[in-house]
C-alpha cells in the first residue's frame, strides 16, 4: 500500500516537473520571437525614417511606449503596404504624430 502511494506520487512529480519544463520551453520561445519581431521593426524603421525622425520616435518611446508601438506598427505597414515612396522627415513625422494623437477637450472658465 506505501509503495503505491510513493510510486503515485513519484509519477505525479514527474508529470508536474514536465509540464513546468514544457511551460518554460514555450516561454522562451515566445520571447525569442518576440525579439525577432523587435529586431525587424527596428531594422525597417531604420530604412523608413530619417535619423531625427527615428530620434524623436526614440524621445516618444520613452514617455509613451504604448503610443510610440502603435505608431511603430503603423510606420511598418504603410512601409509593407507601398505607401512611404521615400524616407519620413522629421516634420511629415510630427505630422503624422499630430493625426495620431487624440484630439484634447479645451475648457474655456470664465469669470464673473
């Protein structure tokens, strides 16, 4: 009777001990994708944008990264699509930025 009990426990270990290896296994591939993924956005913005271009998205990444993945995207699928014919200056770049961005409520006070 102990020896099935270990034996059956031994057994549900091993299986707890290959599923977290298998869960690992997946985690890291994920994040070698991921990378890969990374790697070729940077490497397609490096031939969409211009370098003050690409610093100021750099600048943006850094207080908004959300936004800054967004605008990402959408500089490599308008590059993928054929729409970006010759490299994004710095000023179309600010151009786009203010397109992208929502609009804010202005509050007008005013006082008696």
């Amino acid at each position: 009777m102990v020896d099935d009990e270990l034996a059956e426990l031994r057994r549900r270990r091993m299986q707890q001990m290959q599923r977290q290896t298998m869960d690992q296994q997946t985690m890291e591939e994920e994040a070698e994708r991921q990378r890969q993924l990374d790697s070729q956005i940077r490497v397609a913005l490096m031939e969409i944008l211009e370098p003050e271009a690409r610093e100021r998205l750099n600048t943006i990444k850094l207080t908004r990264p959300d936004f800054a993945k967004a605008v990402e995207q959408q500089l490599v699928m308008l590059a993928q699509s054929g729409r970006v014919r010759q490299r994004i200056t710095d000023a179309q770049l600010k151009g786009l930025l203010e397109q992208l961005t929502p609009s804010k409520k202005e509050f007008r006070i005013t006082r008696k």
